[in-house]
C-alpha cells in the first residue's frame, strides 16, 4: 500500500517536472518560462517530500523550505527582470530580446 502510494507520488513528480521542462524548451513567452521553472520546482519539492514521508524522516521536509525561498527569490528577481526589459524593448519575447548582442 505505501509502496504504491510512493510510486503515485513520484509519477506525479514527473510528470509535472517534464511538462515544466517541455513548457521551458517550447515557449518563447519570458513569464511562461518562468512558470515552468517554478512548475519543475514543485516537482522537485513533491518528490522530496513523498521520499522524506516513505523513510519516516523530516529530511525532505527540511529541503522545501529551502526550495520554496529560492523560488520566491527567483519570483522576485525574475519579475524584476521582466519588467526591466518590458520597459526597455516593449516586449517580453525572449525570441526578440537580443540586448546582450553588439
């Protein structure tokens, strides 16, 4: 019964890091490429917290918090980001934005 329940979870874990993974590889939109990103965060995090509850250990626990404060500093700085070149090029097309090149 546990065992299943394991392999549920860490299904869902993949399938939710390979669709965050497909949606960075695909889109050219910079705020969903963000999302993905923070989808394949929330992968991570549900398979460390299905691992930490199989081995009756606070290990995985201890990691999410981790995570999530790197995700919201990603959030944060991202966003920053966004807005900052928005406001330069007047489009958030990671396809047209092109400012690092001579």
């Amino acid at each position: 019964m546990i065992q299943s329940s394991l392999l549920a979870y860490i299904g869902l874990s993949a399938i939710l890091f390979a669709i965050g993974f497909i949606g960075v590889l695909l889109r050219r939109n910079a705020i969903v490429i963000f999302m993905s990103l923070e989808l394949m965060l929330i992968a991570s995090t549900l398979a460390l917290v299905a691992f930490s509850k199989f081995n009756g250990t606070m290990d995985g626990d201890v990691f999410v918090f981790f995570i999530l404060t790197v995700a919201a500093a990603e959030v944060a700085v991202g966003l920053a980001i966004v807005v900052a070149l928005f406001r330069q090029k007047q489009t958030i097309q990671v396809s047209e934005l092109d400012s690092l090149k001579h």
